[in-house]
C-alpha cells in the first residue's frame, strides 16, 4: 500500500504503543495505558472488519466455572491454584461491569445451572458428594453457598431430574459490550486500524519494527493480545480452540432463562432475545477443532441440533437463524500468559474460554509490567 505523507504522518509516526488485536484484552490494554500515560500515542491493529478470535463471537457468559470444571481443574492444578483462577475471574467481571456498566452491556443476573445426562450418572454423584467441599472452598469469596440444588423446573429431558445451580452467574450482550468498548477506546484519541494483518516483528534498540500485509513501520514497544492466534507470531504454549455456535429464531413464549452448561462444560446455552444461543462440541473432534479457520462442521452442528430438540427443547417447534463460530486460545494448564517477551515487547494471551471474565484483567496486568 502506498501512503501519503498525511497517512504517515498521522498514523504511523511517533508511536509509543502498538497493540496487536482489538478484542477484549486488546482494548482493555489500551484503555489502561492511556490512563497510565496520557499522553502515550497508541495504536490498535486489528487484523478483521471486527475483531476476531472470540471477542465478538462468544457466548456472553459472564461466569467463573461450573461445579464440574472446577473439580476437574482440582485433579490438575493445586487448590490454590484453583483458587487464583476463581478469583481472577470475579475480579475480571467486576473490572468489565464498574468500566462499562451493567446497563450498558446489558449485564443480567439469572444464574447458572449446570445439567447432566441420563449418562453421566457418575459424574453427577461425584458432583453431589463434593458439592459442599467446593462450597467451603469459595465460602470466603461468596459469604454464602456457590452451588446449590434444584429440579427440573425447565422441563429438559433426558438429564438428571436435579440441576446445580449458581445463583451468581450471569449473561451479557456480547455485542453490546464489544461496541461499548470500541467507542470508549475511540474517545481517548486511541487509533484503531482493521484489516492489518502483522507478519512479523523484530526487537531493534529503539523499539520494534513491524511489518504488516498493509505497511511496514517502528514502535516503541508492541504488545500482543491475539489469543487463540497468539503462536502465528510468538512462541508460546498457546493451542486455538475453535468454537461452533448457533442461534435459533425468536421462540413464543420462551421459558428457558439463564446460562446452561452440559457435559462437563462442553456444551453451554442461554436465551437471548427470545432465541436460544447453543455451542461447543469441540470435544467429538478435539483435533480438528485445534484450527484458527472460522467454519462449521457438520458433526458438531448435527450434534447441536440433536441436543436442542431431545434436551433443551423438546415440546417446542424451532428454526436455527444462523451459525457462527470462534477461536479460543488454551493450554495445557488454565494459567494466562502475560509477560514481557524482550526489552520492547509484551504479551497477553491463553485465555482459556474465559475473555469475558478475565479479559479486562489481563488487560491491566499487561500494563502493570510496563515501567
């Protein structure tokens, strides 16, 4: 691309930092790095007409694991560890609702319930008998019990006639708070930039050269919030996720209200506007879900459409509006990475599936290892 002086001049000189991705983490960083430093010219480079990954693409649910993830991250990771985790996203949360608002994004309280099949018999017990040791566990953080029981007053079938249910869940307007964000960043002068894709970078003395599909040019520093994306560029420990979505159109009369998981986390589904918002199934093909390529699959959107009509929606008549899917970043263990990579350059990213609960907070852990 050939610039003009204006364009070089404007939005290519004097850089102090360039952000590599406008998602959650992205955006968040920059709005920390103009309050630390006001006066900081920064960059957004995002690589889509908005910004990919999961950012925009996710499922709205602004949780902090279900019974079932948290005693499974008990077997891998310490109870501190754990502890940490749960922590880091009620912090997150708390962070994303004081910045934006709740009545901004949309943010509804309904709680969360977290089903299980006539087949996890095993798993179900196990979550029974362990239910008041992880309330114990998250009694300091909640001052009441995190996981309680109820019947089934949804009418799904083919599950377990008792849910587990939280009533500290919550659910947001994904777009909303992607819009919010956006223009909030926009106001404080931050430029951002779409359809710029960086290729590749180097640490030089001054700064970092970096060069795009678009355009070739130097920062002080570059941070690198690209998620699922992330080991295109860095090499870090980081595996995309590919999550497959779907939305019905608006039901009559829908009764089901909150956020759902099933299946160990899974596969999770919530109601909004009327619809049914389904997704996940990355677990009957892990390998082919480990892909940065936004598709469907047939198997996984058969295996959804099986669940909405013999689970979640059995009496009901419904048609599926569209299908949409996003890329996760993850990992061996649920820990993020946020680091300095050499004298000029900083990372965040492994997310785990959790953006909407840690993102903001990521975002201002970068900027805290910035002098």
């Amino acid at each position: 691309m050939q610039l003009s002086y204006w364009e070089i001049k404007s939005w290519f000189t004097h850089i102090d930092y360039t952000i590599v991705g406008s998602g959650i983490v992205g955006l968040n960083c920059a709005l920390q790095l103009k309050q630390k430093f006001p006066k900081a010219n920064i960059l957004v480079l995002e690589k889509g007409i908005l910004p990919q990954g999961a950012s925009t693409k996710n499922a709205g649910f602004a949780c902090f694991g279900s019974l079932s993830e948290i005693l499974d991250d008990l077997k891998t990771h310490s109870e501190q560890e754990v502890l940490e985790l749960v922590k880091k996203r009620l912090d997150g949360l708390l962070l994303l609702r004081q910045h934006l608002s709740d009545q901004t994004i949309y943010y509804q309280q309904l709680g969360g319930y977290e089903l299980f099949t006539k087949k996890d018999t095993q798993l179900f017990e196990t979550c029974l008998a362990e239910r008041e040791t992880v309330n114990t566990l998250l009694q300091p953080f909640f001052k009441d019990q995190v996981f309680q029981l109820k019947n089934n007053v949804f009418g799904f079938k083919n599950i377990q006639e008792t849910y587990v249910f939280n009533p500290f869940e919550g659910q947001i307007d994904t777009g909303k708070m992607m819009e919010a964000l956006l223009q909030k960043v926009q106001s404080l002068g931050i430029k951002i930039l779409n359809k710029i894709t960086v290729e590749s970078y180097e640490d030089i003395s001054k700064g970092v050269q970096i060069k795009t599909n678009q355009v070739e040019f130097q920062s002080k520093n570059v941070i690198f919030t690209t998620n699922g994306f992330a080991s295109q560029l860095l090499q870090e420990e980081v595996t995309p996720a590919r999550a497959q979505v779907l939305i019905t159109k608006p039901i009559k009369n829908l009764h089901v209200q909150g956020t759902f998981h099933l299946d160990k986390g899974y596969y999770y589904f919530r109601n909004i506007n009327n619809r049914i918002l389904f997704g996940g199934g990355r677990n009957l093909d892990f390998k082919t879900e480990e892909t940065t390529e936004f598709a469907q699959t047939e198997l996984i959107q058969n295996k959804l459409k099986e669940l909405l009509k013999t689970v979640i929606l059995p009496k009901t008549n419904f048609e599926i509006d569209y299908s949409w899917s996003g890329i996760m970043g993850v990992g061996t263990t649920k820990k993020p990475i946020v680091k300095q990579l050499s004298n000029h350059v900083y990372c965040g990213v492994r997310l785990g599936g959790m953006g909407v609960a840690i993102g903001s907070l990521i975002g201002r852990d970068i900027v805290d290892l910035i002098e």
